[in-house]
C-alpha cells in the first residue's frame, strides 16, 4: 500500500545501532530510485515506524517523493531489535555496527531469557535453545562469538578504539594489544602492592648526617632505593663548609676524582634495582666550557660499571641572565640517570604525560628502506591511555625558593621540588629509602617524604642541617 512518506518514521534503535544517514551514505539508492523506481517495499509496525528499509526510506525522502510503497506487520516491541538486525544482515557493517548489534542483542536475551528466532505465523525456531548467549548473537548478525568476545572486551577496556577497526588496526591487533597492556597492568599494579622488606612511617622519615658522604658507614649494602643528588658546583659558590669540601679543588680532575670517591658509596649502598640521578651544571674555565657531567658520566660507566641509560636535559624556563656578548646564554643542566642492572624498580606510568590527539592509535609514517624501497605505514599500534613516555628535556623553573624565616641561612643553588618529584615517583614505592649524599636544604627529602619514602641526606654545613629541619617542620602540602 502507498503510504504518506512525511507519516513514517525511523525506527529510534536502527539509528541507535546504526547511526545517522546521510545524503551522501545512499547516493546510489538515489540515482536507482530515480531511474527505475523503489524495487521492494519498506516494512513498517503498526506505528508506522520502519523496521525494514531505513536506506531506501531516506533515499526517497532525499529525493522528494510524497509517498511510498510499504508493508505493515505486526510485531511485539520486545522482538523489534530482531527483526531490524535479521533484516540488515546483508548490509556492509563497520565493527561499530557489529558492536552495537550484539551488545543489543545480549541485552534482548538477558532480559527475556529466550533461545532463537521469535514465532512467525506460529512457526517458533528453538534451534538454539541449548547454545550459549555469545554463540546465539553471532549467528544472529552473522559473525563468529570470537569477534563478539574481542569486541565486547575492547569496548570494556578501550572503547576509544572501536571506530579505528579495520582501518588503522585489525580486530585481532587491537585485542592482542589490549590484553598484553592489561596483563602488565596487571603485573605492575602486583609488584606495586606488595610491602616485603618495607618500614612504616612509625618512626622519623628522615636523618641527615653531618659529615662527608665519602663514608656513609650508618647505611648497609643495597638498603638504598633511589639516589638524587646535586653536586657542588666546581669553583664557582662558596658553601659554607669546611676548606676542603668538594667545589674548592684547584683543578677539575680533582674534582672528578672527589666526586668518584662518593658515588662509589653510592654504588655500595644503592639496591641492585635501585636508580642513580646526578643533577650537574657545567663550568666555564678559561673561557672553555668543561663538560663536567659528561666527563663524570663517563668515568662512572668506565671505571665504577654504572650502567647510564639516560642523558636527561633540564631546561630551565627562567635562567639566570648572563652578560656575554660572544656565546650563549646557559640554560640547562645535565641529569644523568644511571643504575647498577637492567633490572630495576622503574614506574613509568607514574610520569607519563597526556597525548595531544584525540586518538588511541599511533602509527608510524612512511620511511625508505636501505635498498631505497618505500615502506608504508606500519600497523597502528594502542597508545597507554595514562599518557606518552617523557622526553629527554624536562622543563622547569630554576628555581622554587624553599621557605625561609628571618633568621634562616639560604641556599642559593636549591634545585625545585618540581624537578625532583617526578624522579621519586617513577623510582620509588611507599617505604623506599631514598639518600642524598650532597643534601644542602633537603629538597630530595621533601619530595620523598611526600611520596611516603624514608630520606637519608648528608651535609657537611650544620647551617643547612639546620634549613632542611625547618622546612620538613612545614607542612607537607605547603612546600610546594
């Protein structure tokens, strides 16, 4: 029968499982409606809602008919979902599609506890009467349950990557991807719980010694979790010590030497999953820049078998003018991150940064082989919803003044809080041990003690012994 096209409705789960419409999407429906007419007539309830047909209804409503041919049944609301997926089985489906029809179809059989086709014209089909849920619903939309299942446990875990099926990423990718994040997830978040061998925060969670780090004989062997530590700076502050503190030798070797001297202290105490930061600036003499960092790194892989895994840039966003005129400003300093094995306490998923796309997926781009031959783009591969892996230059400001009272010493070469928390929180759990061996006013002890960690510090000037209790006097949340 010829019905008033303006009186017929989409069905509201077809656009649900479906999605919009578009002129575009059934161009080629137009121009064959257009040229031969509609072929086969759209079925519709007793509601005059479509149940069969939304292509070719839009089709026709984009081309302007007033009315167009139909077929009425009757249909229990319940069983509608069934009808309008059995009657898109055909249509090229997006995994979208198939996500959206399967999770419509598992909530139809939760709800109504029935096993195959609905009765038509009183023939009922209990077929799968005895199959499981999952198997029903791929019969029905004509997959097999393993795509139902990768689906159903991608949109539970990622759901951002469903749109991104089948053309950034294959079904069997994306799962495959997912279940190993989840599994170290997994893992990690174990290794994380466990408190074997850990103190709680019963006693003191910090001591500072007074005298040189070159003998830490109050630590035992491998006691120490993470060290972060700023050297002195060689000939260039007066720290209050006494003459022959590390910065006042006369000649740069010295230097290293002294500095080798502590670090193979560092080595002793360090656990064998422990991590090594030296937080070091560089020094211009006679007007030729020194590399003190890369010198001391050096020596410490050659001569005391650290294990360097990475050269870290600190960019310091407000640095201290200089007055030249014949180089550059300085702006950095060095932070080398060392360790003693490849296998060590390492919580990347404490320090990642968020993605500036939208998207879940990264790809890589094209690139020539050797032999000159283009590659194309590589298969996508599922992005840490957490965030991105740091880069090598951390920016920072120089500096965040620890506070000081009216009768307090200041330390003019504090390195920020802001710097050294995320050292601490990717090396450390609750309990940890964490030691500074060039204390100054204690800002690696703030921020360990923020993370729950116990802060061993030695410092030679009893003057900045006396800064560092001030400030753990503060309260935490206010050391910024």
């Amino acid at each position: 029968m010829q019905i008033p096209i303006a009186s017929i409705k989409p069905h509201p789960l077809n656009e649900s499982i479906y999605g919009e419409i578009t002129e575009e999407d059934v161009a080629d429906l137009i121009q064959s409606i257009e040229d031969v007419g509609l072929l086969e007539p759209i079925v519709i309830n007793s509601r005059n809602q479509c149940i069969s047909g939304h292509r070719r209804l839009q089709a026709c409503l984009f081309s302007g008919m007033e009315s167009i041919e139909c077929t009425v049944k009757e249909f229990s609301e319940d069983d509608e979902v069934l009808f309008i997926i059995e009657w898109n089985r055909q249509r090229r489906k997006t995994y979208r599609h198939l996500l959206n029809e399967a999770k419509s179809l598992m909530t139809y059989y939760g709800k109504n506890r029935k096993r195959g086709r609905p009765a038509i014209n009183g023939n009922l089909d209990d077929s799968f009467k005895n199959k499981p849920t999952r198997e029903i619903v791929a019969d029905k939309i004509g997959t097999n349950h393993n795509t139902i299942q990768r689906l159903l446990y991608i949109d539970k875990h990622f759901p951002e990557l469903i749109d991104g099926l089948g053309t950034k990423i294959t079904l069997n990718q994306a799962y495959s991807q997912v279940k190993t994040f989840l599994n170290r997830k997994s893992i990690m978040s174990a290794s994380r719980s466990k408190s074997t061998g850990k103190k709680s925060m019963e006693t003191d969670p910090y001591v500072i010694y007074n005298h040189s780090s070159a003998n830490m004989e109050e630590l035992t062997d491998e006691s120490v979790q993470c060290i972060l530590t700023s050297p002195p700076y060689w000939n260039q502050r007066d720290y209050g010590g006494a003459s022959d503190e590390i910065g006042r030798e006369e000649s740069l070797d010295e230097y290293l030497d002294h500095l080798m001297e502590i670090f193979a202290e560092c080595y002793r105490v360090l656990s064998s999953q422990g991590c090594l930061f030296i937080v070091i600036g560089d020094k211009f003499h006679n007007g030729c820049l020194q590399l003190l960092g890369p010198r001391l790194a050096i020596r410490l892989v050659d001569d005391q078998k650290w294990i360097l895994r990475n050269d870290l840039i600190w960019n310091k966003l407000n640095p201290k003018p200089e007055n030249t005129s014949d180089r550059y400003s300085i702006s950095h300093e060095d932070i080398f991150f060392l360790t003693k094995t490849s296998q060590y306490q390492f919580h990347m998923d404490e320090v990642r940064i968020p993605y500036r796309e939208k998207t879940m997926l990264s790809r890589a781009p094209k690139h020539h082989k050797l032999n000159g031959k283009l590659v194309g783009h590589q298969t996508a591969t599922l992005k840490n919803p957490k965030g991105k892996v740091p880069g090598t230059v951390i920016d920072c400001p120089r500096n965040e003044p620890p506070p000081y009272n009216e009768t307090s010493v200041k330390h003019e070469a504090a390195f920020p809080v802001g710097l050294i928390e995320r050292f601490v929180r990717v090396a450390t759990e609750p309990g940890d041990i964490v030691l500074d061996p060039f204390a100054g006013s204690s800002t690696t002890g703030i921020s360990a003690i923020q993370s729950g960690c116990y802060f061993v510090g030695y410092e030679t000037n009893p003057r900045f012994i006396q800064l560092s209790r001030e400030r753990f006097e503060i309260p935490l949340a206010s050391t910024g």
